[in-house]
C-alpha cells in the first residue's frame, strides 16, 4: 500500500512541475521579482534617474531674497537626503526675462520669479514644462516660507532667536511605564505597509493550493478515474497523496520566489558596490525598520512563522479536499471553495489594520484561530501585542485542529468519493457527516 501511495504522489507531483503553465509562470515570476528589485537600475539605463537633479533658475525681481531662498533650498533638500552628500535641487540665478526663459526651459528645470508684496512681503510664480514631483514641490514651498518668514523678521525687526523659540515643536519626553509593551508608536504603520507586503506570496500560495487540490480531485471525479483509483488504494490514502504533493510544489514554489529574490539582491547589491545608489525612498523606508525593530524581531519571529504556515497550508489543503470530494463539477467546487478563500482573504485584510485594533481582546483570541493565526499571529508580534508563547499557543490549536478534520474529515471524504448524485453539495455533505459507513 505505501509504494501505492508513492506512486501517487509521484504522478501528482509530475502533473504539477512538468506542466508548461508551471514553467511559464516561474519565468513571468522570475523576471518580474528581478525587474522589480532593480527597477533604480532599468529606469537610469533606459534614460532615466532617480538622482537625477533638478535645476532651480531664479529670477529677483528686486525682492534680495535670492541668496535666503537658495540657501533654504539647499538646505531642506539635504535634509531630505541626509544619507548623501550630494544636492539634488541646485539653485542658479538669472538676468533673462521670464518669456525668454519659458521659451528655453527644459523638462528638469523650474522656473521661480520671487516679487515684493506690501503685505504678504513676497510673492512667487513657479512655471514648469511638466508636472512638479511631490519631494520637490515641498522643497520648494517650505523654502519659499522660510524666506517669506526671515523677510518678515527684519521688516518688522523681529529678532529670530524668540520667532524661533516659538515655532519650534514643543519637547515631549516619552514615559512608557508598561516596559513588556514597549513598542515604537511608528510600528502600526509600518506594520500596515511593509507587513502586507510580505505576507501576500503566502496568500497567494494558498489561493494556488486550494485550488490545486479541489481542482485535481474533481478532474478524476469528472472523468471517472477516480472510480479505478479507489479500487487499488484507499481514499484516506488517496487525500493524503493528493494533500502531500500539493503542499509540495507549494512550498518548492515558495522557496522559487525566494530564490529569485535573494538572485535579484545579488543582482542589486553588484550594482551598488560598482557605484550606482538606491533610492533615498528605499534608504529611509529601509532606516525606520532597523530603527524601529522590526528587523530584530524579524530573527525571532520567522522559524515560528514559518512553522504556522506550512501547518496552515495542510489546514487548507485537507479541507479543500474534504469538500471536493462532494462535487461533481468544477462549478460545485468553486461554490465550495468561496468560505475557505474569504477566510484566508480575512487573514490578509486583519494583518494589514492589525494596527487598527490596538490592545484589543478580540483581535488577540482571532490570532489563536486557525486559518487565520498564520497571518494574524506574526503581525501582533511585531507589534508587541502577543509574545511568543502566543504564536506556539497558536501552533498547537492548529496541530489540534488539523487532527480533528483529518479524523472526522475523511469519513466525508469516503463517502463522498464515488457520490455522483446531482444533489445538492451542502446536502450531500452534511448526510455524508452523518453517515455510520467508514
């Protein structure tokens, strides 16, 4: 019985990796993940910068603010690229008049003419081919107030030491007296960026297994191979095949999507040590998770995490199973699935606003329900919400649970295997539930 059981596992898993659509697929995702981890780069080779300048020309119409407002300039604009030493914004000023200028002016250039005002005290008309990026229009503005304000100061001889005392953020000293929770106020929203972002192959993943078990069983059903299966093995053993090589090629196809990452990295990291730089978007989206701990946490959080989803992964794939084994068409079967994809669906959507539901007691007992504490779980953590002894608590309630469906489970699948009644599926299952035959 176990070379039969081999045996079918083996053809299941060969239908699944011998497939073109596996193949195809991998080389779309392979690609695509690699394109996308050096994006800098492809976009600098077909023209394109991301530390590409952008060229400020002045024209004074007798305010003498020009050299406040391009020390200003300078001066947020290193702020907002404090990771480098080199001006993204330069400032120069010109003697041409404003309509030989526009006639002259280039896609990188932004024409300012900076006026007098009586009350406003300065006036600015910013003139541009195209549309002004969101970084560099808030350079600009905040430069723009700030030599408004210091042109303010000396009209009215205000002395900029108190104006400063008093625009200034006030000092808030941080006083957390539960240390155990301890956790960066930052962390919800990077739990609700970043978080959603790592997690979702393992959505997908699950879509692809639920999908893959169901589909597999009710293609033999429909074209009544199934009846010549059964006939040599058992059905117990005919589901555990059939849930062991589908939770096999998903997790080989986990670790594909981490192998191209990881290659696109390499790739990256080759071209940062020949001189080419990311982002200052990635470099401070990068610095707030190292700040914040995320990354540390990260260590501790993954084996566990892992462990959920592989548990969760058989959870899905046994009941898809289950519930297949009532079809007897692809349609049944996606009217079936519906409850198991919402239910993964939810998981994803409570990771993403676990931020949300902060000290919460409900979104704490949801982290120990199975199906969705292989999201919910990793997610609270890291945000200091449960501690590690929660996600193991999570881990044995989906041992427990997985025991349970495989133990009354497969008294639904025997029955229904070889059911090919047009009933209803509900019905067919419940009376297969209810059934003494084994």
């Amino acid at each position: 019985m176990n070379k039969k059981f081999l045996y079918l596992t083996k053809v299941s898993l060969r239908k699944k990796f011998k497939s073109k659509w596996f193949v195809i697929t991998n080389i779309i995702l392979a690609v695509a993940i690699i394109l996308l981890l050096n994006i800098n780069s492809i976009v600098s080779f077909f023209g394109g910068d991301f530390d590409s300048k952008t060229n400020i020309i002045v024209i004074d119409n007798n305010t003498n603010s020009y050299d406040l407002f391009k020390q200003s300039v300078e001066s947020y604009s290193n702020s907002l690229n404090s990771d480098e030493d080199e001006v993204k914004v330069t400032v120069k000023k010109s003697n041409k008049t404003a309509k030989e200028l526009k006639e002259t002016l280039e896609d990188d250039e932004i024409l300012v003419e900076l006026n007098s005002d009586s009350k406003e005290y300065l006036k600015a008309k910013v003139t541009s081919n195209e549309k002004i990026d969101t970084v560099t229009y808030q350079v600009l503005s905040q430069s723009l107030n700030a030599t408004k304000t210091t042109i303010g100061m000396a009209i009215n001889n205000i002395d900029a030491n108190i104006l400063n005392n008093i625009s200034s953020p006030v000092t808030i000293d941080r006083v957390v007296l539960n240390e155990d929770n301890n956790v960066d106020e930052n962390m919800g929203l990077i739990m609700s960026s970043v978080f959603p972002t790592i997690i979702l192959p393992f959505f997908m993943l699950t879509m692809v297994l639920i999908q893959m078990v169901g589909g597999e069983i009710c293609e033999e059903k429909t074209t009544r191979s199934m009846e010549i299966i059964i006939s040599n093995v058992s059905p117990k053993q005919h589901l555990m095949s059939k849930i062991l090589a589908s939770n096999i090629f998903v997790i080989v196809q986990g670790l594909l999507l981490v192998g191209y990452a990881v290659f696109g990295l390499l790739i990256s990291t080759n071209m940062l040590s020949s001189g080419m730089s990311l982002p200052s978007e990635v470099t401070s989206i990068f610095d707030s998770l190292v700040a914040s701990g995320f990354i540390e946490k990260l260590i501790y959080v993954i084996p566990l995490t892992l462990v959920l989803i592989v548990l969760s992964f058989l959870a899905y794939s046994i009941v898809a199973g289950i519930l297949a084994s009532m079809t007897v068409n692809m349609e049944d079967f996606s009217q079936l699935q519906t409850p198991l994809v919402f239910l993964s669906l939810g998981g994803y959507y409570l990771a993403m606003m676990a931020g949300m539901f902060n000290g919460s007691l409900l979104i704490r007992i949801l982290s120990y329900v199975p199906f969705l504490s292989s999201f919910v779980s990793p997610s609270l953590y890291m945000m200091g919400e449960i501690g590690l002894i929660d996600i193991v608590i999570s881990i044995i309630v989906l041992i427990i649970f997985i025991y349970l469906i495989l133990h009354f489970g497969i008294k639904v699948y025997k029955v229904g295997i070889l059911n090919y009644s047009n009933e209803k599926v509900w019905s067919k299952f419940f009376k297969a539930f209810k059934s003494k035959d084994v």
